[in-house]
C-alpha cells in the first residue's frame, strides 16, 4: 500500500452496529473454521470515506449458508435467514443493514451467456473474478491478521491514481459479463474516476457483447449513472465508447451540428449533458434528472433550416414528450406516474421561457399553473437548468427574466388559485342540472367554464361558474329542470 491512502484497518470508521457484528463473524467463523473476510463495495467506500449504502458482504472459505445460519442464530433477536442454494449465498437484516454470505468461489463464463460456472475457491480466487481492482479489496477477519486490508491488486494505488481498471485481461472480463463495461462507466461517474486506458480499450472492442444483457440490467446501470454527482462523466463514456448507440441510440443520434449558408447550430447532445449536470446540482430527483436528459430529444426529429431564419426545432418539446412513453417503453421504465411527470415536463418546458415577455397576459399565466400542476417546481427547475450560455450579460438577463416569471406566477396562483383546480362545476352537477346522460353536451359545458376561468372572463367560483353553465346549456338546447 502506498500514498495518501496507506491504510491501517484502525483508521477506518466502523459504527458501533459494524463492530459489534464483525466481532460476532469472526467468532462462529473461527468456530466453524472458515477464514472469513468483508469484501466489495463497503470496503471500497470506507477506505474511500464516502457513504455507503447499508450492506456489507462477507466472503468466506467454506458454507456462506452455514455460516449465515450460524451469525443469526448468535445474534442478538437471531434474524431470519434467507437462502440461495443455487448461488451458494444467504442474506439477512440487522440493525438496518443487508448482511451476505458467500462461499469464496471461481467462476467461468460461456460465449452466450453472463451466468458463471461456479466451483469453489480460495480468496484470492473470489478477488480475481471480481469486476475492479477497487471491488476487490477485503478486511480479514481471522485471529492472526485481524483488521489486516487485503489487497492484491493494487486496488489501493488506483484509488490514489482515481481510476478504475480490472484485475484480469479487460477482453476477458469484458466478454465473461459484459455489465461490466457499464459498471465501469457507472462507478466512473459515481466516483468521478477515470477509466484506465487498457480497460476503456476493452469496453470499445467488447461493446456488442451488451446485446446479451437484459434490458433491466442496462436500465438499473443507466439510472445509476444519471444518480451520480455529475452524470455527464457517465454519459459521455457510453457516447465516446459506442454504448450508447446500442443501448439509447435515440440520445445518441443528439450528437453532432450542421452547417447551411454559415448558419449553424449547437451540439443537442453535449448541450444535454450540461442541463442534465445542472439540474443534478439541484436535485436528486431521478425523474427530473430524466426530463432533463428527454428535454431535446426530438431535435433531430423536428430540425429544419428556414432562411432566413436558420435552425428551428418546432414543436420539439410536444414530439419530445410523445418520444419519452416509447422510450421509457423500450427502457422498461416505469410507465404509470413517473412517465406522466416526465412527459408533462418535457411538454411545457419552453413555456416559462416564452413568458419573460414584458407583454405576457394574466391568461397564459393562468394556463401554465393549471396544465403543470404538481409539476410546476420541476419545470422551473429545468428550465433553470436548460441556461447554458456562456456569455455572462446573457446569464443575467436569463436569470433576472426568469425571477420575474416566477414572481408572476405567485402573483396570479394568490389571486386565482388556479393550480391543480377542478372547475367549480362538475359533469354530476351539469347533468342533474339539465336532467341529461353522460355525452359530448356535459364536455362542452366543463370546457367552456374552464376556458372562461382560465381566461380570467370570470372568477374561479361557484356561482359565477353555475350561472356561466346555466348560459351555455341554454345555448345547446338544453332547459334546467325544475326541482
């Protein structure tokens, strides 16, 4: 071990739930005498003191499932097992966190499949099959090197040198699984790691071995990267590796710009990135970090040159958000609420910008409140986000501009309450009214007193709405029933 990271395992900070645990392992596991050791992920990010999500695996040289069995009938409340025989592995909770077993194993691969042929192995063995130099350190648990970091491929120095690189050849860890490639892009951009040149190598020469991977799989990675501090890292090694033109050819086919009569316009795709960077300063919010990568991409769907205008992207955000339901579709993303936010957002988010119009009526206001909804405080934030000028004087005037529509916006929600309302009068009260079914007449009467109120033609109550319904079912034909 060398450089700002020599580790001691004293140094490391370990709650009193990890310690207690860790003693109670390294009991039954010398009991049983099976060499025991804490692996992966939560070794990695307590040497590189970040935050953990709330698992910790063990590996040992023996039964994982004995030993599980064992740990839980010692602990305190003596947790419930669950058992994987097929995979050698058991799992439990305790104090909050998911503990696994494993048995230290090798594996190997077939050409057409990720699933690994498993035997049994030593610990060096289960460190060797591991994806990353980084995931393959492990603390020992034993009585003779208790605490002892084990590191046998220099996982430590890489951490210094902030780069992710396998243990084994790349062509070879590539192409046993090929998640993989995107797990390396993914911790890339979680860590904000470069991918070391000999494995970024193997990720382009191996990219269409993804094919054989399950769309859940590809999408779990994806939304990970986009959770990332800075999802660009991410992105632009799927784009720069030929990843993404498999997996997400829509986001890919963004790139590049195009020039007519010394008119041109800029790159979708490195524009994208940036919005999508920015609203991740903002939020962790994954479907909003989704609205902003889905914001633009109809762009290349909907680009047109008019001279002499130029580049016009019409329409794009409507094609855009009737874009996103194919490709949450095809993503296997969720299709019910998620999707409708999204779509909601990528639909409406060049509205606020055309409201920095001096000239801007009470009206359009009035409409932007009712049709975004509960997805007013995430259009805004996109549309904060999507301001990427470099120009300074331009990033004022955007920003002033943009405080001016939000002060509008509170103004006219104070006065008006029209955000989220239903009209004061409803299809049930239209149809007792004039003693009618339910057809096209009661959607005429809803429509005609919501534009009125969305107009400002007359105050968004009752018996300015009843007395409007009275007038236009009038109008129709129809006579209220006397009661």
């Amino acid at each position: 071990m060398s450089g700002n990271l020599h580790i001691q395992s004293q140094q490391l900070q370990f709650s009193d739930a990890e310690h207690a645990l860790f003693k109670v392992v390294a009991e039954v596991s010398a009991t049983l005498q099976f060499p025991c050791y804490v692996v992966g992920g939560f070794v990695r990010d307590k040497i590189l003191g970040r935050d953990y999500k709330k698992d910790i695996d063990f590996v040992c040289v023996g039964s994982g499932i004995a030993l599980a069995r064992a740990v839980a009938a010692t602990l305190p409340g003596k947790p419930s097992v669950a058992e994987f025989k097929n995979f050698g592995t058991a799992h439990f909770r305790y104090h909050g966190m998911e503990i696994e077993f494993v048995g230290a194993r090798k594996e190997s691969y077939r050409h057409d499949s990720r699933k690994p042929i498993v035997e049994d192995g030593t610990l060096r063995d289960d460190q060797l099959r591991r994806d990353f130099t980084i995931n393959a350190l492990a603390i020992s648990l034993n009585e003779n090197d208790y605490g002892a970091v084990i590191d046998p491929f220099n996982g430590i120095h890489d951490m210094e040198d902030r780069c992710i690189r396998t243990p084994l050849d790349p062509a070879i860890t590539f192409s046993d699984d090929p998640l993989r490639m995107l797990r390396a892009i993914r911790f890339a951009s979680q860590l904000n790691f470069d991918i070391e040149y000999d494995t970024y190598a193997g990720i382009k020469a191996s990219k269409d071995r993804i094919r054989i991977i399950s769309q859940e799989r590809i999408t779990d990675e994806l939304n990970k990267i986009l959770l990332s501090p800075k999802p660009s890292i991410g992105l632009y090694y799927l784009s720069d590796s030929g990843l993404l033109e498999i997996i997400f050819p829509e986001l890919y086919a963004m790139h590049g710009t195009d020039m007519i009569d010394g008119q041109g316009h800029k790159d979708n795709f490195f524009h994208t990135l940036e919005v999508v960077d920015n609203i991740s300063a903002l939020t962790d919010d994954l479907w909003l970090r989704w609205a902003a990568l889905l914001h633009d991409i109809a762009k290349p769907a909907t680009k047109k040159f008019i001279p002499p205008t130029g580049w016009t992207f019409h329409g794009h955000e409507v094609v855009g958000a009737r874009m996103a339901k194919q490709i949450f579709t095809h993503l296997k993303l969720p299709l019910q609420q998620e999707l409708k936010r999204v779509q909601n957002i990528v639909g409406l988010h060049m509205r606020p910008i055309s409201l920095t119009k001096e000239n801007v009526t009470d009206s359009a206001i009035r409409r932007l409140l009712f049709e975004a909804g509960d997805d007013l405080e995430g259009l805004l934030l996109l549309c904060h986000a999507d301001i990427t000028t470099k120009n300074r004087l331009k990033i004022k005037k955007y920003h002033e501009n943009f405080e001016l529509v939000k002060e509008k916006l509170r103004d006219v929600e104070a006065r008006d309450h029209i955000r989220n309302f239903q009209p004061p009068v409803t299809g049930e009260l239209i149809m007792e009214t004039f003693d009618i079914k339910p057809g096209k007449e009661v959607g005429q009467i809803k429509e005609f007193v919501r534009e009125a109120i969305l107009e400002g033609d007359i105050p968004n109550e009752y018996d300015a709405a009843y007395r409007l319904m009275l007038e236009k079912g009038l109008s129709l034909g129809l006579q209220p029933v006397k009661r």
